[in-house]
C-alpha cells in the first residue's frame, strides 16, 4: 500500500511540475509579445517626432510654449481677475 501511495504522490508531483512548466511557457511567451508591441509603439513614436521636427513652425505642437499669447489668454480666461503666475 505505501508503495502504490508513493507512486501516486510522484504522478502527482509530476504533473504539477509540467503544469508550473506550461505556466512558466505561457507567461514568458506574453511577456516576449508586450515588450515587441512595446519596442514597435516606441520606434513608431520616435519616427513620428522626427517627422514632426520637420514640419513648419505653425504646425508644430503649441505645448513647446506653454506661455504663448493664447495660453495667457486661455489662463486670463479660465480665472478672471487673477494676476498670470509664472
């Protein structure tokens, strides 16, 4: 009987072994894929701010000068009354 309980308690020690090892398979296999997705995202952000530093002065992003005229006005606007804080 110890024997048989023995054998019993190795298939089952077995089978948790191979069941960590899919796990481990698993996880590694999605962490491989999100860190390509993530290195794509970032290539693809970076040719997207080369190509804007090319583009005119007009249409670049307005938030390189946050304090331009409209974002004074913006903030005159937004609290009336109030001195502009630098």
């Amino acid at each position: 009987m110890a024997r048989k309980a023995a054998i019993i308690q190795a298939e089952v020690r077995d089978a948790k072994a191979r069941l960590l090892a899919d796990d481990l398979l698993q996880a590694t296999q999605a962490l491989e894929s999100e860190l390509a997705d993530e290195q794509a995202m970032n290539e693809r952000r970076r040719a997207l701010e080369l190509g804007a530093g090319r583009l005119p002065g007009r249409l670049r992003s307005p938030l390189k000068k946050p304090y331009g005229r409209a974002y004074r006005d913006w903030r005159q606007r937004r609290r009336p009354g109030t001195p502009l804080r630098r």
